[in-house]
C-alpha cells in the first residue's frame, strides 16, 4: 500500500511539472518548473549509471557462491567436524618401542632420503699440504698457491673449486689459531700471505 502511495505522489508531480511547462516561457513558474525538470533529468541519468553499476557487480562471480577461498568448498565443511587426526596411543607405544628392542628386526630405512655424496676438498687434506707447501718454501706463499694440483684445472666443476678455496681458506685460519703460521693481508680485497710462524716469537 505504500509503494502505490509513492507512485501516486510521483505521478501528481509529474503531472503537475508537465503543466508548469506548459506555460508561456515568460511565466515565472515556467523557469522554476524548467529548472525543476533539469535537476529531475540529472537524477534519472545519475540512477541509470548507479543501475549498470549494480547489474554489473551482481553479475561477477561472488565468493562463497561461485568461487571458493584455495579452490575448496567450505559449505559442505561439518563445523563440528573433528580435525585433528585420531591417534591410537598404545599403537604409536609399541612402534615406537619396536625401533629400540635389539632383538628386533631394524627397520627398514631402505627408501630414505640421502643427499649425493660429493667429492669435496676436505679440511684435514688442505691442513697438511699448506705444512708440506711452507716446508719446502719458508718465505710462504699466497692462499692461491696452497690450493690442490686439481684446483685450477678448467674441467673441474666450480663447486669443487669453491670448496677447494674454501677448506684451504679455513685450514689456514685454523693453523693461524693454533699459532703454527702467520697470515698477512695488505688491504681487505688483497691477496691472502700464508707464511710460516718463527720458531721463538719475539716476547
């Protein structure tokens, strides 16, 4: 009853609008009702874009009804659902035993993950050819000359070389540490100097 109360008040204004302009152009009710009729066709046309607007976003997908947070449907979700997996206590014991008893057979570890072995300069092997290097040179020699034969060969893979570097560079700070060579650097981006510690070190 109200909506039709509405439409009856907005036609009387029309039809009371219609009449106004139809009045002599010098009338002053003319140009007020004028004025009316363009404020009106203002509103029409800003109703009309506010319209397409609605039509346009009720038209794109919604979430929830079309398109689903990480592509899963949560209506069909129980809420009360338990979604902790159930765990029987005393099954988890007893495994878990098993993998202790020595009487036991050991279990299985035939698929687990191992990481490729790789054939790296190793700490020890650097430590004992910069002692052998220093022997046979006592004025020392830089941290490239202590590197392995195989260091500087072009088919050699870089991982080889930078572990190459690096097991000398730490084998060298190692034997520094323990007070048996000297290291000397004339700036930050030098050349490292590896020589030999002196047997008496000055007091």
């Amino acid at each position: 009853m109200g909506q039709k109360g509405d439409w009856l008040v907005m036609a009387s204004w029309l039809v009371q609008l219609r009449s106004r302009l139809l009045l002599p152009a010098d009338a002053p009710v003319h140009q007020e009702a004028k004025d009316a009729a363009d404020r009106l066709r203002k509103r029409l046309s800003g109703l009309a874009v506010i319209q397409a607007l609605a039509a346009w976003l009720d038209g794109r997908q919604q979430l929830g009804r079309d398109v689903f947070v990480r592509g899963r449907h949560f209506e069909n979700v129980d809420p009360a659902m338990e979604t902790e997996p159930e765990i029987d206590v005393i099954e988890f014991l007893w495994a878990s035993m098993a993998l202790f008893d020595d009487g036991g057979p050991a279990p299985d570890v035939s698929d687990a993950y191992r990481p490729r072995a790789r054939a790296l300069y190793p700490v020890p092997e650097a430590r004992a050819r910069i002692l052998q290097r220093l022997a046979e040179t006592p004025d020392g020699l830089s941290l490239e000359h202590l590197l392995p034969d195989d260091a500087t060969v072009d088919g050699l893979s870089a991982l080889r070389k930078r572990g190459a570097w690096a097991s000398t560079l730490i084998a060298s700070l190692e034997l520094a540490k323990q007070g048996d060579v000297n290291l000397a650097q004339a700036d930050p981006f030098a050349t490292v100097h590896v020589s030999p510690a002196p047997a008496d070190p000055p007091a």
